[in-house]
C-alpha cells in the first residue's frame, strides 16, 4: 500500500510538478486570419495581456507551442531600455479565412527553439557611421552624422542622406556583417554581385531612397541631414528594432525620431516618425527616389499604396510604400533633371506619429518576376495593414 501511493504520487508529479508547478498553466490564443489569403507573420502580445498569466508561470519559463504540439521561437522585446520586456512575438502561420489555436505554457525543461531564419540591425563604425538592418528578404541602411560631416568636407565616399538605401539581397542568410567586412579590405566588395548573394548597386543621394521623410512645399522637398544618434532596440532573430534622431531641420524647425523595425520574412520595414516642431508644418511627406525617370511610378491614394518598377543593371527592382489612405492627403510623381530630386511622393496630413511601410523586392531574389507580381505584393501589405491578425485570449487552466 505504501509503495502504491508513492508511485502513483510520482507519476503525478511527473505529470504535472515541471516548473515546479502541480500541474503547468496553459493559456490558449486564438488568432484569425480575415483575409483570403495565408498569412505567415509575426504576433505580438503585450505585457499587459501577459501579466495575469505571468503570475502562474516564470516569464523565463514561458513558451509557445503551435497547433502541431511543437514549440516554436519567440523574442521578447523591451522598448523603453529599463531592463523590463514590454513585449512577447512570435510567428504564426494561418491559412485564408482561418482560425487557429497556439498554446502559452510554462515550460523550463524545453528551451525557445532557435529559428533558421533571421533578422539583424546594428550601427556601423567600420564603414563611417552607417546603421543597417536586414532579414531574410531584404536590407537597408542609413547614414550618420560621421558621414555627414565628411560629406561636408568632400571626403569621398561619404554621403548626406536622410534617405533610405537598400540593398539587393538573393539569399536569406544575414550578409550585413560579411559584406562590412570585406569593404574594410575591398571598399567596392558589396558594390559587386561575385558571390551570388547580391550587392549594393542603389543610388541615394539627396533622393528619399526607399521612404525617406520630408515637406512638400511649392514644389520643394525640405528634408533633413543625417541621423546624430542611433539607439538598437533589439537585433532580433524575429523581429529587430532601432531608432535614429535627427538634428531640428526645415524652417518649421521639426524634430524626428524615427523608429524602424523589420519582421523575418517582410520585404517591408515599418517606420514610426514621431515628430515636434516649434512651427505647424504643413504636412509630412514619404517619398521613393525616381532615379532618372526611366522607371514605372503608380500611385494609388485608395488603398494607400505606391510603387516605382525600375532597371537596375540587367534586372528590375521595385520598391514601394504602404500607408493609412485616410491620412494621404495626395501624391505626385515629381520628375526634375536636377539630380536626386525625382521622387515619388506621398503628402500627408501633419501628426505627431506617423506610421508606414517601405520595401523593395528583387528579381533575381525570385521573390517576383515582374511588376504586376510587385504590385499584387504592395495590395497585400496594404491589406495586412488594414486587417491585423485577430488575438483573442479563450482559455485558461491552472
């Protein structure tokens, strides 16, 4: 009799006692898909919705699993710096119209899943004071007040940008500090694609790049220099984080500070431009480099999304913008043969925050083929925008 209650305690302690819990807290979410397409994105939940499960389980200790039973990464994120995670993401596939169940569960045994594919950003030093982010589709950069102070100087091989630079990428391995590394030796090494995994043929200048900011005034763009700090919020591996500030600009006198973060897997990076100035300015505007006005520029104010299909050596490359349409107060493709000023431009109504999203695709990437594959991918960005994952909460067991 004794030795029967042992064991059947011991089982049950098997059973339920991991994490030194009787029995682990689970917490099911649901999420839906409410477009008739599949989705594969990144969910976030907040601290907030966290926090009554997090008194049954370790934060430490939590883990996802998906609707195979299978654990699956996920990447904490704390925004503010204060050493405290404001935010749980993962990745969640959901086919059209479709609903499914992953599983919180406290977890000490398992460790989080690595995933195979990633996302990185960091500031560069070893090439002036670039900061660039990348994934598994796509990589930008941008310019810091090193380079602005050499460009300042004629210093060649520096640039004075707030615009966005991309760079075109044909592998989903991270590539932004192998090719850094091989400028210090050769500085034309990323400016070549010998390797196969692409290369960095895109021209910025005073151009927007790929989203860059600034204010549509009588026919002129008043933009700012570059960034004087940059902040990493988080590399990654789902979803990496930074923002850069900018230096008060314009006769408006505005003062930027642009958060950007890139999901794995999203030919888009997101861009928060939370902005004051000492005078009302008249709007702000996003704008896509035109280059020489040999591309294809469709703007499309209805649904909120822009594009540019353009020739870039022997292959196309299509870059885009995604934004609210109820906040676009109108658009132009502005064409000029003073270099770097042909921009596609988005005006929008002046706010504090502004929130978009700018991408490119290659086709040597495979990602498309042609500019109607482009387009079809911007309609679906501008749709996912509009339409979020679904997150509910529907059961809890101690």
């Amino acid at each position: 009799m004794f030795k029967t209650k042992n064991s059947l305690l011991g089982l049950m302690c098997a059973i339920g006692c991991a994490n030194g819990n009787f029995i682990q807290a689970q917490q099911l979410i649901e999420l839906t898909n409410t477009l008739d397409f599949p989705r594969n994105e990144i969910v976030s939940i907040s601290m907030t919705e966290l926090r009554p499960y997090l008194k049954k389980t370790k934060e430490a200790d939590l883990r996802i699993k998906d609707e195979n039973n299978k654990f699956i990464p996920i990447q904490w994120i704390d925004y503010d710096g204060d050493g405290k995670n404001d935010e749980l993401i993962f990745q969640a596939v959901i086919d059209a119209k479709k609903t499914v169940n992953y599983t919180m569960i406290g977890d000490a045994k398992n460790p989080v899943p690595v995933p195979k594919l990633s996302t990185y950003s960091r500031l560069v030093p070893e090439r002036v004071d670039d900061y660039a982010w990348e994934n598994d589709k796509v990589a930008f950069r941008m310019y810091g007040p090193k380079g602005q102070k050499e460009a300042e100087q004629g210093i060649k091989g520096s640039t004075l940008s707030s615009g966005v630079d991309i760079w075109l990428k044909r592998t989903d391995q991270l590539v932004i500090n192998k090719w850094y590394k091989g400028y210090l030796t050769d500085p034309m090494y990323y400016h070549k694609d010998t390797r196969g995994e692409g290369y960095d043929p895109y021209h910025v200048g005073d151009s927007r790049g790929v989203g860059g900011i600034g204010i549509w005034e009588n026919d002129k763009l008043e933009v700012s220099k570059n960034f004087i700090s940059a902040r990493t919020i988080s590399e990654g591996p789902l979803r990496t984080v930074f923002e850069l500030t900018y230096f008060t600009w314009g006769k408006y006198k505005v003062q930027e500070v642009k958060r950007i973060s890139l999901d794995v897997g999203s030919n888009f990076s997101k861009f928060e431009s939370t902005f004051t100035s000492q005078l009302p300015a008249p709007n702000y505007t996003i704008g896509i480099s035109l280059h020489k006005n040999e591309g294809l520029a469709k703007l499309n104010d209805r649904k909120g999304y822009y594009l540019h299909w353009e020739k870039i050596d022997d292959a196309y490359v299509g870059e885009g913008v995604v934004v609210n349409p109820n906040i676009v107060k109108k658009s132009v493709s502005y064409r000029t043969e003073t270099p770097d000023q042909s921009n596609l431009l988005i005006v929008t109504t002046p706010q504090k925050k502004l929130t978009y999203y700018a991408g490119f695709a290659w086709q040597k990437s495979g990602q498309i083929q042609n500019q109607d594959d482009w387009e079809k991918m911007l309609e679906k960005q501008s749709q996912i925008v509009a339409n979020p994952i679904v997150i509910k909460f529907i059961k809890q067991t101690k």
